[in-house]
C-alpha cells in the first residue's frame, strides 16, 4: 500500500489523464466490477463505493482480502463427483445454490453439494496493479476518484 501511495506521490498531477484511466479501468477492473454504468456486476458496483478516500481505494486494490464483508468471500464447494466450484454464494434456495466465479453464474443443485467452506479471500485478485506503469496506477485512481 505504502508503494503505491509513493507512486501516486511521485506523479505530476497535472499529467494525470482520468480517460485513460477509464481506459486502465476497462482492461483491469472492469470485467468484474461496474463503475458509471460501465463493466460488468460480478463484484459490487463501485459507483456509490467510497472512492474519494485515497486510503480505502489502496486498501481494496492493493490487499483485496484484507476486509472481506461476508457476502463477498469466496466459497469453496465440493460437489459429489469431486468437481470443486469457487466462487461467491449468491442466492439460496431450498433445492438450489447459485454461485458467481468469476467467469459466469452456475446453480448448483443442492443434492450435487458435498461441503461448502467459506473463505476468507476475495474473489477478487491480488496484483491487480502489476505491470502497470506509474502514470497507469495514477490515472486509474484519477478515473476512480472522478465524477465522470
């Protein structure tokens, strides 16, 4: 986290392009999460998130599995046949289970479970942020922290 932070410090905010932020967003966040109506719904949508602290930002990028709310831990569920499925539980029903992985939507059968454990990791990954230079890791959390 203290990383990034120096990063961010390091750049020239008048150099910070929030549309290409937007662009960065797209190819890293938003096959999961959605943000000003743009991206996909399988992690929570960061529009009304609490994106103008600096702080909470760092915290869910950088360390995503640091403070998991219950509804968005990882399960691990062991079917009959010995097929394994991760992902987050949800919705329940008497006779059915649906999960959310990360690449699509699957209900389950409840006679198909063996055991269900629930994690303590995000579905979201770490490292997010490798690979990027300093001017990406700045004009995403330009984009994240805009109003656009």
């Amino acid at each position: 986290i203290q990383l990034v932070r120096k990063v961010l410090d390091k750049v020239d905010n008048d150099l910070i392009d929030p549309k290409h932020g937007r662009r960065v967003f797209a190819e890293r966040c938003g096959s999961c999460h959605r943000l000003f109506g743009e991206g996909t719904e399988v992690g929570p949508d960061l529009t009304g998130s609490n994106r103008d602290n600096l702080g909470y930002l760092l915290e869910n990028i950088v360390d995503p599995s640091r403070v998991v709310p219950a509804p968005m831990r990882q399960s691990a569920i062991l079917l009959v046949d010995g097929r394994v499925i991760t992902g987050t539980i949800v919705a329940r029903a008497e006779k059915s289970i649906e999960v959310r992985t990360v690449k699509e939507r699957v209900s389950l059968a409840t006679d198909e479970v063996e055991r269900i454990k629930q994690l303590d990791t995000s579905l979201m990954p770490e490292g997010l942020l490798d690979n990027l230079g300093r001017e990406d890791i700045a004009a995403l959390f330009a984009y994240l922290q805009s109003g656009f």
